[in-house]
C-alpha cells in the first residue's frame, strides 16, 4: 500500500530539538547575560541552529554505527 511520509526522522529531531533550545537560550540570555530581547532572539536563533544541525548529525552517527533509528509519521493513501 503506498504511503506519504509526513514526518521523517531528521524533522523530528530538528523540531525538538529547536522547540526546547530556542526557548532555553532565550531564557539564559536574557536572565544570565542580560541581553535585549530582540539581541536574544538573534542570538538564541543562531545557536538553536547549530544544535539541531549537531543533533541531526549526532543521529546520523547513532542509527550508522549502533542501529538507532525513529520510525517515520506516514499516511497511508
């Protein structure tokens, strides 16, 4: 039966990885560092940018060389 893949792997772990970086490196920067709020968003974007690149990277290297994998959300058409 032929499917529609909605959500991949590599969606998965980009979207939650952003959804939890992007609201803690705003909270550090703006609690810690006492940055601006639009300084913050700018900043916190750039280094949630660069987790879920190194998250997607880290997967990689988790489902080639140890079998880890995150099945896909599909339709079935």
């Amino acid at each position: 039966m032929p499917y529609l893949s909605i959500l991949k792997a590599h969606n998965l772990i980009e979207g939650v990885v952003a959804s939890i970086f992007i609201v803690a490196t705003y909270d550090v920067l703006r609690k810690t560092f006492k940055f601006s709020r639009s300084t913050s968003l700018m900043v916190g974007w750039f280094i949630t940018w660069i987790f879920r690149k190194l998250s997607v990277n880290i997967y990689d290297f988790l489902s080639e060389h140890h079998g880890f994998t995150i099945p896909s959300f599909q339709l079935h058409i």
